[in-house]
C-alpha cells in the first residue's frame, strides 16, 4: 500500500513550530503583520485569501486586506503597493494572482520590497534562490520540501522530474529538489516523451493544471508522487472518466455538482511508493509556508532593530 503523504500533519507540525516564534516576538512587541491584495472578483482567489487571512488570526498574525476594484491600474495598484512597502507594521505583501489582465504584474511583484515579499516572486529572491543565498522562497515548493523532509523521503543522488515551468511552482521547485542534490529533469507541454521522462523519476512533482493528466504509464512503481494540482470539476462526463467505479466522488458531485481533481489521475495511487492526496496535500503547505516567512520577516524587523541584522 502506498504511503498517504498527509498535508495536515505537515501543517500542523510547521504551524506548532511558529507559535513559540511569535510569542517570542510578542515579547518583543513585534506582531508579525501581512498585507494581502486581491484585485477584482474571482472566486477562487476570494477563498484563497479567505483562507490566508484565517490562518493569521488563528496564529495571531496581523492582516489586513486590500480589495482594489477589478478596473484598478498598474498605477493605483503600484501606489498601494509603495504605501504598504513603507509601513513597518507590515512585514508581508501578498498580491494575491492572477491581477486583472490589463494591469501589469510583472511590474506590481518587482514593485514588492524584497525583504517584504513572502511570496519569493521577487527577481531578487529568486535570484536568490537559484544562488543558494538567504531569501524569501516560493511556499508552495517550499511546502513540498518540508514534506518530502517530514516523511524522510531521501532526494540525494533521486531522479526527479518536475512537470510545469511556472516561476509559482515548476521553477523554484526545480531548485529546491537540485539544492537538494537530486539530478532534476523540467518538463512541459512541449517535453517530447513525456511518460517516458517520467517513468524515470523516483520523485514526480506534477504542477500543470491540467485534471488527471498523469496517467499510470508515467509513474513507476516505486515513485514518490507529489500532486501540486488543483482542479475543480464541473462536468459530469469528466467525473465518471476520472474517477470511474469511485462511488463516494460520484456521489459528491452528484450532491455539490462540482468536484477538486489533482493533476494526478487517482488510478496512478494505487501503484506508487506514496503520493499526496487532492484535496489534504500540498494545498495546506502553502498557506503554512506563506505564515512562517511572515514570521522570519517580523524577525528579521526583530533584528534590524536590535541592529543584530545583515540584511
Ligand atoms: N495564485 C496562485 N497561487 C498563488 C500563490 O502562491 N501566491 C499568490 N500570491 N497568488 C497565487
């Protein structure tokens, strides 16, 4: 039976380890403080921060949140972000993706201080990244690497084959896995031979987007299977094909008329060493990883302070 790589324990574990780091700060009379921004109505979005937000009031982080109109420019959203750069309450700034498309967000994440961004979409932090040096790092592959850790899941001298070239994911997880010292392969939607890339791999990190696209005949038997996709069904006939004889999911759809899918076709758990589920994975990691460099950030205001800081 493969190993259930449970995003929950992983949490739990990551949020228990910054509890004492913020009490320690309180002391201090530093409150970590994280500024989201989601610009325009898209629901999914609405529910991440929903979520983000929750999590720091369970930890006592500060939060507040900035909802500019969906016709909001690159300017006004350039001048928020200028503002919350100079308050020093505000450790963080999540500009949540994606912006509306006329504005140009390129320009909205350079404009995030450095030492302000617990995104680590930064250039400068991800440059920072592929260097090896002390920065922010992206939460969701920074998440995945606390999981492979907490499940002791060896990665030096590993394969491993990341699927999706995002600078969100595919990317800094690439380094992470080659920091790492794993031998890394990068595969896209113009990868030819796919599968077969992928049937070499001990670690598959699948971040495409695309419902169900890894199918058994990419996965050895013996691979770690991390499922980075989140994908909401609407469609009744998808449903049946992805999940074909799984009862309890049709009738879910049945009840809600939508379904979450990774972008790992649940055939391939049956045959693999372990896997994260969709939902209860790599989706609790992110916002987990998202409050703890919140809290470095506070910390390292913590020692610029005391003038105990190098950055
Ligand atoms: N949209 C999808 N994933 C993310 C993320 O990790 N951070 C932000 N800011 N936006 C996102």
């Amino acid at each position: 039976m493969p190993t259930i790589l449970d995003g929950k324990q992983v949490r739990d574990a990551i949020l228990a380890s910054l509890r004492p780091r913020i009490a320690a700060l309180e002391e201090a009379e530093i409150t970590p403080g994280l500024a989201v921004v989601l610009a325009g109505a898209n629901p999914a979005s609405e529910i991440y921060v929903r979520h983000k937000v929750k999590a720091c009031v369970d930890l006592g982080i500060y939060s507040e949140k900035h909802l500019p109109t969906v016709d909001v420019t690159t300017e006004e959203m350039l001048f928020l972000i200028r503002s919350l750069n100079d308050q020093p309450h505000i450790d963080g700034i999540l500009v949540q993706l994606p912006l509306p498309d006329h504005v140009d967000d390129r320009e909205i994440l350079m404009a995030v201080h450095p030492l302000k961004d617990v995104d680590g979409f930064h250039p400068m932090n991800a440059g920072n990244l592929m260097t090896g040096l002390p920065g922010f790092r992206p939460c969701t592959p920074a998440g995945i690497m606390r999981m492979l850790e907490h499940y002791k899941i060896p990665i030096a001298g590993k394969r491993a084959v990341v699927i999706g070239r995002s600078n969100i994911v595919g990317k800094p997880m690439a380094m992470m896995l080659l920091h790492a010292n794993a031998t890394v392969t990068i595969c896209h939607s113009k990868t030819v031979g796919l599968a077969e890339e992928c049937r070499r791999a001990d670690i598959v990190v699948a971040a495409i987007g695309r419902p169900g696209f890894v199918t058994p005949d990419f996965v050895n038997p013996g691979a770690v299977v991390i499922d980075v996709g989140m994908n909401r069904l609407h469609d009744r006939e998808s449903v049946a094909r992805i999940f074909e004889g799984n009862e309890k999911k049709l009738a879910d759809f049945a009840a809600k008329g939508t379904v979450l899918v990774g972008d790992v076709h649940p055939a391939v758990f049956r045959d693999c060493a372990a896997y994260t589920p969709v939902p209860g994975g790599v989706g609790l990691l992110t916002i987990a990883m998202l409050m703890s460099n919140t809290v470095e950030s506070a910390e390292l205001r913590l020692a610029r302070r005391r003038g105990t800081s190098i950055s």
